[in-house]
C-alpha cells in the first residue's frame, strides 16, 4: 500500500499551519501568552541558518483551543505537521535517512548540537489533513518502526527552535528541501490498524509472560477494534487499543470502572480498573487484584506492553488509600447494591441505610481485602462513601411515577375526579372534584419538575378515627427499594433551617390538628408554602445546599375553631374540605385505596404530562373563597368595627378616629375609657391600626384621600362608611 498522496507539491508552495513562540528568556516557554498564528513557509527556515543565532524563535506545527492557554496536549486542536529529531547518529545513517523520505514534502535541517562527528537534524513531513493529538500518536509509533527517532518528539505539544547555528559550525550545518507528496494519514491510519487490530472475529492474539511468585501463567493480549475508539479530525471514530483476553469484562472500562476476573489458570481472584490518559492522549489503566496468597498485583495495561509490579504485606499502600482508589474498591466490592436515595438522603446497602456501624464494618472489609490489614481512615472511607453516593444515587419516587406513564388514558374511570368523595366521604360537590382532579397533579409536578409552584395545602376536616392520616399514608405509599414510607407526619419546625432538612425524606407531609397552628404568624406559614426551595445542612455534610422542593403538604382537623382561617388574606392558600361525620370509624377501606393507588397516580402523570395546571382558575378560585369564608372565625376586631360602621353610615373617619370610639364612651362632658380597652392600649396603638386596615381592606373598602367642597384634601388616610 502506498503510503504517500499522489499529487507531487513543491517546498516553495508548502505553507504550515504553525504557532510562532518568542525566544524564551531563562527558560523554557510554558504557555502560549507571547505566541503568534501564522502559515509558516519552510523555504524561510533557511534564512535562519544564515543568521548564527544561538536563540532564535520557536514554533509549533499545531492549531491550538485556546491560544492563550497552557501549552499542553489537552490544549490542542489538530497537528499539522510531523516532527521528528535524530541525535547523535552517523552521518552515513544520516543521509540514508533522508533519501528514504524520497519523495515526500518534507524539511530536514541541522540542530544546533549538530557537528562534524554527530549527526542531530530534525525532519518536518507534510500530512494529508491535520490529525489529533490520539492520531498523531499513532502516526509516530508508525513512523518509529520505520527510522527510531527521539521519544521526547512523541509529545505533540513540543515546540521547537527554526534552524540555527553558531558561526564556527557554519560549514557542517544543513538544510535538505524535498518535494513530493504528502504523508496519507488514513492509509497509515488503516494499514496499522489492519496490522496489528484485524476485526474481532478474528483477533490478534499475542502471549505475554506475567512473571508470579509460585507459577508461570501466561495471558493472552487481544487487540480488540472495540476496545478503544480514537475520533479523527474529521470527525469519523476509528477504533484502537489493547485488551487482555483472560480478563473478562475489561473492554467495557471506557464506560467506567467495572468488576474483573482473571480466568486462567491459578486464578487470581477479583480485582479493580483505575482509568487515566497519558502524555499524548492513549487510554492507560491501571488493574489491581489479591490473589489467594494475599499478593497484590498491580497491573498498567498499555497498548503493547503489561508491565507488572508486586507487592505484599510489608510494603506500604499509602499510595493506594486515595479515594479515586477507594471509589474502585467500593464499586468492586458493592456494585449497584451500594446507592444513594435522594427521597431519603441517605446512603443504602440494598434496602438498609448505612450508619456508623456498617461504615465501620466496610472499613474493615477493605483493610483485610485490599492493605493487608493496614491502618484506614474512617474519614477518607465516609469521604469516598459520600461520593460514590454522588455517582450512584437514584429517585425511587421519581423512578415510580415515571413508570406509571402510558398506564392511564381518558377512556379509562377516572379516579381523582372521585378521590375525596370517594374514600373520604367528602360531598360530591363541584368543588371537592376540582380538588381531588388538581391535588394529585400538584403531587406528581413537585416531583418531575422539582422547585415548581405549588402554593396551596389540602385541608380536610372530619371527627377522630375518620382516617385521615390514614388515607394521606396509603395514597404516598412506601418505596420499593427500601421500604420507606413517602408519608410523613412528624412536627416540621419551619422556622429552623437544620429542621428543613425533613422535608427531602417524604413526599407527602400532614401536619395535623391545625388548630395547634393559629398560636404561629399567620405570616410565616404562608410565606412557607410559597417557597420553592429549601437551604439546609445535610447529614455528615460541613455546607448548606439550596435544593428544589419536591414535596407537598396536606392538613388535618377536627375542631371547629380552624386557627387557618383567623386570617382572611390567606385563605385562598388552603383546599378545605369538612367531611360527612362518621363516628368511631373510618370513612372508607384503606384495602381498596392501595389497589386503586397506581391508577390514581397514573391518571395525575397524565394529566401533568398533558400540561394541566394544579393551580385554580379565577372561577374555581372564586369558588373556594366563598366556601372558605363559611368557615372563616371572626374575631372581636370585625365584630367592633362592623358595629362602627353600623353607626357611622355614610360618613367619612379615619382609622385613629374608629379607636377612639371603640375604645371609649361618653360620661357628662368627657370620653373614658370602656372596659373593653385593652392593658398598655399605647403601647398597642400601632399594631391596632394595621389590625383596623386589614379589617376594613377585607371587607372591600378603600382608603382615600377626603373631598370637601371639591377640594381634595393632601391628608389621605379617610375611610367612608357603607
């Protein structure tokens, strides 16, 4: 196969796509800051050679991502140019190395260490396009077969110096231009892959002797095109690396670290991959395993060689104890069955969370099985436990409803237009089947697009023993990983930010007997509802997070005194409804709810996928302000200030004016105070004229400013009796 492009080109019309670097001054240039792009032309290489400048500018044949970044591979965007230097050999061997390159747009000129006993030169080779770093280092290993050059030239982020020489060493000193054509990247591209990668069903297959203690095994290295894919410049993947046949399961550790056997004879028992790049972009990993002596072996797989090196119980792993290792470990030993809920926020070993007792016994699990029974630390074991945790949590309950998609469809009875009539023995109003449609969809919303806006709560009213907690238990369910409940009805202590940190463990959260809540501002609680995100401090965590909310919550009573609708602003933030009176027993079979409880969420994902709201209309908002306000307790405020305005019918007063009446009366000429004024009445003054205005605002009056024989008054502040 010819190895070089057809079309001959000549040296005088090469242009090289090339990063022009200022001579370093007291070392070597390590970035980019003071480099410069341009087509550099190797016919004006020669002009250097006649300067006898000992330091002179540098370039590199490469396109680089971020021109002002660092000079490395990770850097690069495509080479165009291969380069390779030649120290110290014959001058015999180096004109034969030239003339091999016959033929092929190329460069070669004398290095500065260049003399008449030593030959050093470097040649540049044109290439048919511009290669990455992961293809270039094929290149060199191809051409290293052909003329073995300097390994330091392996490094595409090298730069080099342009041609130059000392005056005494003008008569030695050498520059070779060579047209013809091009280097053909692809044919040298598939040639060696073809060589040394055949397809795999019928792979190349090598034995190599792994040098053990007490045995002579031999393992078989397979070139797998599977194994490791390389993405050209052009885009296309082409596929490259090594994998050991014996092992099973290792051409799968691109996607990560996996468990590994080794299956030939003498077998050595489990082991672990560790994954990193080297100089020029080849997948390098790093295999260690305990065989059955307790020898750890610890194996770097490259691409034609395993190099091995042993170790045993005197030697020290302190190297090994990071937790990249300690990840590996854990994904060894545990697999899938070491997980992190992020209902619960806990780490799980199967259906148990892990505490300090298994954190300890996993210390020691990896002591015997990995160091010997050398000293862990506990911290570094929680650290890694923390971000295996991170890589490997999992949402049950988004997990469950997500498949529940496709189980309900409109042909289908619809349970949640019948929810609370149903099982809750509420009246099958118009109202209570808005409820029961738009509750549940508020439920799978915070969910599948958790911070969402979900600012009512569910209120139901009913006697003891009705089963509310009941119906709002088994409605949540339990997850099927660990057996939790997703219901919860523990005391939530809004005003601490460390008690916040319960609202991530349930989906569903009663808080029961709201009468208890008229004793907190009214406030409080509403601006509670209205958030949508929680800031807390996790467990065996030092930082806060901000964390969307993904749960809802519901309400329970049994008083008629609902401390909830004390305050008339915030009434539309709260579903109530008051259920038929069924005493000493429950309203419904909790049996049937449990069966009906997948079809129920099926029908809410539905409909939140079909992009109904969960929040009310005006009309429907309309709808529950007027039964809401059936409910709402008046205070001894309404009662005084309706009775004021029953005497004041038409006339104009202010807040200041409405106090004074309500607080005193008329004995002979002066105005005392009742017996109703309350202790410190100054003291109270300014509360009692926010109380007023709330009052009066509720019951649809305006304050305004006073119009006395058409003139406005510049006083606002007047109120006008109905």
């Amino acid at each position: 196969m010819n190895y070089i492009t057809s079309n001959t080109e000549p040296v005088k019309d090469w242009k090289v796509q090339a990063t022009i670097h200022d001579a370093p001054i007291g070392g070597w240039n390590r970035t980019n800051q003071c480099s410069r792009s341009c087509a550099l032309s190797p016919i004006d290489m020669t002009h250097d050679v006649t300067t006898h400048k000992s330091r002179t500018r540098l370039f590199a044949p490469v396109v680089w991502r971020d021109p002002h970044g660092p000079r490395r591979i990770t850097n690069i965007r495509y080479i165009t140019a291969l380069v390779l230097d030649f120290d110290k050999i014959e001058h015999v061997a180096k004109r034969k190395i030239i003339e091999s390159f016959d033929g092929v747009l190329s460069t070669h000129y004398s290095t500065f260490s260049h003399n008449s006993e030593r030959a050093c030169f470097r040649s540049m080779l044109g290439l048919s396009r511009p290669v990455t770093p992961q293809e270039y280092g094929v290149l060199w290993r191809w051409m290293y077969r052909i003329h073995p050059s300097d390994r330091a030239t392996k490094d595409p982020s090298r730069i080099w110096y342009l041609p130059s020489c000392t005056a005494e060493h003008t008569g030695v000193s050498f520059i070779h231009h060579i047209d013809g054509g091009r280097l053909d990247v692809d044919a040298i591209l598939k040639v060696y892959i073809e060589d040394d990668m055949p397809n795999e069903s019928t792979p190349k297959e090598r034995t190599v002797s792994l040098p053990r203690r007490d045995t002579d095994d031999r393992y078989t290295v397979v070139r797998c095109p599977a194994s490791y894919p390389i993405r050209g410049y052009d885009g296309e993947t082409r596929p490259f690396g090594w994998y050991i046949k014996n092992w099973d399961k290792l051409q799968k550790h691109t996607t990560g670290n996996v468990q590994c056997y080794a299956t030939a004879s003498g077998s050595l028992g489990s082991g672990f991959i560790s994954r990193s790049v080297d100089m020029w972009g080849i997948p390098r990993y790093r295999f260690t395993m305990c065989n059955s002596n307790k020898t750890h072996m610890d194996c770097i797989v490259t691409d034609h060689e395993l190099e091995i090196r042993y170790g045993d119980k005197n030697r020290s792993w302190s190297y090994l104890k990071s937790p990249d290792n300690l990840l590996s470990m854990l994904g060894l030993l545990f697999g899938e069955k070491l997980w992190f809920c992020e209902v619960r926020q806990r780490l799980f070993m199967d259906r148990s969370p892990i505490d300090d007792p298994k954190e300890i016994q996993i210390m020691n699990i990896l002591r015997r099985k990995f160091y010997h029974g050398q000293t862990l630390s506990l911290d570094m074991v929680r650290q890694a436990l923390l971000l295996y945790g991170d890589n490997n949590s999992v949402n049950p309950l988004r997990e469950y409803l997500e498949g529940l998609r496709g189980k309900w469809n409109p042909d289908m009875e619809s349970h949640c237009t019948t929810l609370f009539s149903k099982f809750l023995c509420a009246p099958d109003t118009e109202l209570a089947q808005i409820y029961g449609r738009k509750w549940p969809i508020s439920c799978v919303a915070r969910v599948l697009s958790p911070g969402c806006k979900v600012d009512t709560m569910m209120v139901v009213k009913a006697a003891q023993g009705h089963g509310k907690g009941t119906f709002y238990r088994t409605l949540a369910g339990s997850c099927p990983r660990t057996g939790y409940s997703w219901y919860n009805s523990s005391k939530i202590n809004i005003g601490e930010k460390d008690g916040r940190s319960i609202l991530r463990t349930a989906w569903i959260h009663e808080m029961a007997e709201l009468s208890s809540m008229a004793k907190k501002d009214a406030n409080v609680i509403k601006n509670f509802l209205d958030e949508q995100f929680d800031t807390y401090r996790p467990v065996y965590r030092t930082h806060e997070v901000k964390e969307p909310r993904q749960c809802v919550f519901t309400g329970s009573t049994n008083d008629n005194d609902i401390g909830i609708f004390k305050d008339k602003t915030g009434s539309r933030r709260y579903w109530f409804l008051e259920l038929q009176s069924i005493e000493n027993q429950m309203g419904y079979d909790p049996k049937e709810l449990a069966q009906l409880r997948d079809m129920i969420w099926a029908e809410a994902v539905w409909r939140f996928d079909n992009e109904e709201q969960w929040w009310l209309t005006p009309q429907e908002q309309a709808l529950s302000t007027a039964h809401n306000a059936e409910y709402t307790v008046e205070s001894i405020h309404d009662t005084l200030v309706s009775g004021f305005l029953s005497q004041h019918t038409g006339k104009f007063f202010t807040i200041k004016d409405m106090l004074q009446h309500i607080y005193t009366h008329v004995e002979g000429d002066r105005r005392v105070p009742t017996t109703i004024r309350p202790m410190n009445y100054e003291n109270f003054y300014p509360s009692l004229l926010l109380r007023m205005g709330a009052v009066l605002q509720n019951g649809g009056r305006k304050c305004r400013r006073l119009n006395i024989d058409g003139i406005t008054t510049a006083r606002t502040g007047y109120w006008l009796a109905p």
